[in-house]
C-alpha cells in the first residue's frame, strides 16, 4: 500500500477532492496546516507598520491507495492542483507497511 | 423642555454604548487573540468603578458647587458637600448620568495604551485615583466655571480637551511608565479581528451622536423664554450633529488616502483609525465651526493621525493601540483649529461663549482664540501628564502593574481571567473527546437507552 500526500492551495482542495472521487478513491484525510516554501509569506500593514507573515496556510491531503493506483492518484492531484504560479505545493507517495480497517479488523490491500 | 429631557435620556445611554461596548470592541479586535478578553474587560470594569466614584464624589467635586453649575472660580468644587449625590433633585439625575458617561469613557480610552499586559486589580485602583485626581479637577478648570477657565476662557464643546487630550496623554504616560509588552517592537502584534474593530468604529460613531449632540448648554436669555429655547434646541443640534457627521467622513478619506499614499494600501484598519480620529477631532469644536470648518477640522484630522501613529515605533514608545496617535493628536488638532475655523456665527459664537471679542484667524479674528484654545491645551497636558506620572510611579512601586512575563507571554486572558475568548475547535475544545464535553458527537448514531443511563449517571 502506499500513502500519497498533498500539501496544496486551500482554494484548490475541491478541484482535487473532485479528481479523486472520479478516480473513484474512496476516503482522504485533510488537514489545515501552514509553511513556507519557496514562496515565503507576505507582508500586512496595519497603521503603517509592517507585519510579515512567514507561514502561508496551506491544505495538506492524505490518500491511502494500493501499490498500483499510486502513480495515477499523484498525477491526478498534481493536475487538479496546479495554477502554474510559485507556492501550488508539492505531492510524494510513502510505502504503508500495515493497514488496518478499525470496525472490520480487514488488513492490507482489502482495507484501502 | 420635555423633549429635551427626553433627548439627554437616549444621549447618555448613546454615550454609555460608545463605552460598553463599542470602545470595548473597537480595542478589543486590535490586541491579539490570547488578550481580547482582558482588553475588553478594562472597558467594563473602568465604567464601573469610575460610574460608582462619580455618584460618591465625582459629581460633587466637579460640578458640585452649585449642583448644575460650577462657576466658583477654584481649582475643585468641595468632593464631600454632595457626596452620595445628596441634595441633588432627582429631576438633575440625568445630567449627572450624562456626565458620568464622560468620565467613564476618559478612563476607559486610556486603557489602549497599556493592552496586553496589566493586572486588573491595579487598573482598577488606577482608574478611581486617576478620575478623582485628574478628570474632574480637569473637568471643573475646562469646562466653564473652574480656575483656569476663569483665567483662560476657552472652548471645548463636548470634550476635546477633558476626555481625549486628557486620555491621550495619560495614555502616554502610563505607557511609558509601565514599559513595552515583551518582545515589542520586534515582534510586532498583529490585530485579531479587525470585523470587531469596525463593529466597534460604527458604534462609537453612533453614539458620538449623543456625545456631542447631548452637549449642549442652554445660554442665560434662551433659557428664560420658551421660543428661544426652541431656536437654541433646535439651530444648535443641527449644527452639531452635522458637523460631527461631515468631519468624520472626511477624517476616514483623508486617512484612507494618506496610508494609500504611505504605505501602498487603504486598510479597514485605516477607516475604523481615520473615523475615530474624526470623531475625537469635532468633539471640542462641532459647536464652534460651520460646514467648511467641520470638514478641514477631519481632514487635517485624518492626515495629521494617520502620521502620528507611526511615531511610536520611532520614539520606542508601546502606545499599544495609539491612544495618543489618535487621541491626544486627534483632540488637540481639534482644540487649536477652533483657533482658525472658529467663527462667531456658530452656535457658541451667538450664545457669546467665544473669549471676548476673538474670532477664528481665517474669519477675521486675532490670535486671542488660537491663545486661549492652546492655554486649555497646555492646563490639561501639564495637570494629566503629571499627576497621572505620580500615580501611575506610586502604583508601579506598591502592588504593581504587570502580570509576570510568562503570564503575558502565554495570554493575560487565561492568567488573569481564566477564560479563553474563542473555542478553536482543536482537541482540548469541546465535544472532541480530550476535554470535558459528554462523550457522544452529534456525527454518532443515538446511544442505546443504558449507554444515555450511564451518561447521566
């Protein structure tokens, strides 16, 4: 099993949750987190004076996929989530060595 | 004279929302969300201490001469000769409400200067000692009647010059005496809700209405005869309604265009800034200036504060929320362009209230009105930058100001409160398991019938 993770644009999570679900992947896990890349952040300025936000809130998604659809899912995702500007984020794929269905106790690829 | 009586009811309970909890809103989105609570919570409490003092003493000492006026010519009127509000009629009750709207409000404004970091116990002492020892001593001198008003007559229609000089510069003060939050100003605090911010902006606007509008003084020969009551009523709260209206307009464009200019950006931060510094602007001259005054006054308002608050971060000085940016700025542009906008055909130039024979440098007048608006001026810089330096020093040496480093660091909220102002939603929020809600989520199926006994047991 492998478990392809997404760190994207906020705004581009629809546009890459609907990708998947035409791909027919069953379940992701999002969270909202923050970093810098090669984007940096911004500067604010509240009454003149300059506040510079370092970390840029991003979108970070988790799939978990058997070995074969990997590769289609990132490739998916980097399609759906790409707008070609500085800061669209970046996708990798992890090897899973267990998996574990809680209510059914199914294991391995049955639990993806 | 009913529908007047009637007027100064809404008035003070307008003047009471720019307090609780417009003030307390329109400061409370600036500090950062760990603080919120605190910051607003020192508007409240300085409404109630200083709202209990006034009816002890305040009203006595300041007003009490002669109950509605105070034209003894001394430096306070006796704190102990109305104590309690004794002798006062019931029918004078509003007017002492009124008032006591005022210095509540003086107290709380000086509270945005000092955000983040004092113990409320100490703010506390501080506002009681601070309005009996410079409000209404100020009050008194200011306002007609007092010692240096019979030295200097000068204008200041509903408090310029007793409210926000007076706030501004112990603000000031305060800030310097109590220090800079830690690790300002190199970290800088971001605002964290500006939306409450310009909730907060609106409201004191609103209730501005009854601030300035509410101030006016019946003079001797309308007082007399019904028909010219009327007229006075009438012409005058026209005029300072207007005039309060248009200069805090212009004060919001003329800040929005400044920092468009400054800094790149016209900011919602900027609006709320550019209305109060409007507002604060035509407070001691919306009685003295006609429609053109009204909108240099906020203009040069809006531009002359949108710059001064920047000085801070050059003099070092952590005005948290520019009180003095705003306020101390704000209301002495305000005071000394009476000065040059000032004009006899205003409603305090018929009623003869200008010192004798001055008018305003652009309508005629001699430099005897700039004189006399900049010795009102100098009296409260002088009397409240220095007693309030002795207090704010005797308390800094006795039970202190600060909450502990840590404390500030992790959220005066929590230290000094016990609360937190926001439910985030994390994992030690309610209804998530880790904390202290019941374990069913509204996502679940419905407990079984013995799961909901347990429950409840």
């Amino acid at each position: 099993m492998k478990q392809v993770t997404a760190i994207v644009k906020p705004f581009k999570l629809d546009d890459v949750k609907v990708a998947l679900e035409v791909l027919g992947i069953q379940g992701l896990t999002v969270a909202e987190v923050q970093g810098f890349g090669r984007q940096k952040g911004h500067t604010e300025v509240y009454r003149g004076a300059e506040y510079t936000v370092d970390l840029v809130p991003k979108v970070r998604i988790d799939v978990l996929v058997s070995d074969g659809d990997a590769d289609k899912v990132v490739d998916s995702i980097v399609e759906a989530a790409r707008t070609g500007k500085i800061g669209d984020g970046k996708v990798w794929v992890t090897t899973v060595d267990t998996l574990v269905r809680v209510r059914t106790g199914e294991r391995g690829a049955d639990a993806v | 004279m009913d529908g007047y009586y009637a007027w100064m009811i809404v008035a003070t309970a307008l003047v009471l929302m720019m307090t609780v909890p417009a003030l307390a809103l329109f400061y409370g989105g600036m500090t950062r969300s760990k603080s919120v609570l605190n910051m607003m919570m020192m508007s409240f409490v300085a409404f109630a201490a200083v709202g209990v003092v006034f009816v002890l003493w305040g009203w006595s000492e300041g007003w009490g001469a002669d109950g509605l006026g105070n034209n003894n010519g001394d430096l306070i009127a006796n704190p102990f000769s109305m104590f309690g509000l004794h002798g006062v009629s019931p029918g004078n009750y509003i007017y002492v409400l009124f008032q006591l709207t005022f210095a509540a409000i003086t107290a709380a404004l000086i509270s945005g200067a000092i955000a983040d970091r004092v113990r409320l116990s100490a703010w506390i002492v501080f506002t009681v000692l601070w309005v009996t020892l410079v409000y209404f001593p100020i009050a008194h001198n200011i306002w007609g009647g007092g010692w240096w008003y019979s030295k200097f007559p000068n204008l200041d229609y509903a408090g310029g010059t007793v409210v926000h000089i007076n706030a501004g510069v112990a603000g000031g003060v305060l800030a310097l005496i109590i220090g800079k939050r830690v690790g300002w100003p190199r970290e800088l605090t971001r605002p964290h809700n500006l939306t409450l911010t310009m909730i907060g902006a609106g409201l004191l606007w609103f209730g501005w209405y009854g601030f300035n509008v509410g101030s006016m003084v019946f003079n001797d020969s309308t007082t007399k005869a019904w028909g010219g009551f009327s007229a006075q009523f009438q012409g005058e709260m026209g005029t300072t309604f207007l005039n309060t209206t248009v200069a805090t307009m212009c004060a919001m464009l003329a800040w929005l265009l400044t920092e468009r200019i400054l800094h790149g950006k016209a900011t919602s931060l900027g609006a709320a800034s550019g209305v109060v510094a409007g507002l604060v602007a035509i407070t001691p001259s919306c009685g003295a200036v006609n429609t053109l005054g009204a909108i240099v006054v906020g203009a040069v308002a809006g531009i002359a504060c949108a710059i001064a608050v920047g000085l801070k971060y050059k003099i070092g000085l952590d005005d948290s929320l520019d009180v003095v940016g705003v306020h101390l700025v704000g209301g002495i542009i305000g005071a000394l362009l009476i000065g040059f906008v000032g004009t006899t055909s205003s409603p305090q130039g018929v009623d003869g209230l200008f010192p004798a024979g001055s008018n305003g440098l652009f309508y005629g007048g001699d430099l005897t009105l700039l004189g006399h608006q900049a010795m009102g001026v100098l009296f409260t810089l002088v009397w409240s930058g220095g007693i309030t330096a002795v207090l704010g020093l005797g308390i800094k040496y006795t039970i202190g100001w600060r909450v502990t480093r840590d404390d500030e660091m992790s959220g005066i909220d929590n230290a000094e409160h016990g609360e937190s102002a926001y439910d985030w939603g994390g994992l030690s929020a309610g209804g998530h398991g880790l904390g202290a809600a019941p374990a069913a989520t509204s996502t679940a199926p419905p407990p079984a019938a013995e799961t909901r006994e347990t429950v409840r047991a």
